[in-house]
C-alpha cells in the first residue's frame, strides 16, 4: 500500500479573516481555494486506494473477481 494513504489526512486550512474578524470577498476566496486543493489532496488518495483494490481484485494479479474465484 502506498505511504502516502497510510499518512493522516492533510489539515483542513483555517478561515481567513482580517484583524477586525471580518472576512472579504478576498479572504473567501483563498479560503475556498485551499479547502479546494485539500479537497482535490483526499480525491487523489481515494482515486490511488480504488485503483490498489481494483489490482489485488484482478485474478491476473492473484487476487480474486467479484465472485470469489
């Protein structure tokens, strides 16, 4: 299995806000930006995960079809 989906999920980013607790329409935007990219981080490990179950599944690879054969 690959290290990287044996490591902790990466931390979601914190809320960017200004020094009065306002957020702008800047702030947001980066805000979602990074929540994207953490997004797009999970998207990944889940898509490599799939694609290792898939190959211990394939009976060429030695692993065995939906059936159990």
């Amino acid at each position: 299995m690959s290290p990287a989906l044996l490591a902790p999920p990466p931390a979601l980013p914190k809320v960017q806000r200004s020094s009065t607790g306002e957020m702008t329409g800047a702030d947001a935007h980066s805000s979602l930006t990074a929540l994207y990219d953490v997004a797009g981080q999970i998207r990944a490990a889940y898509i490599e995960l799939q694609g290792q179950v898939r190959t211990m599944l394939t009976p060429s690879a030695g692993g065995t079809d939906a059936q159990g054969k």
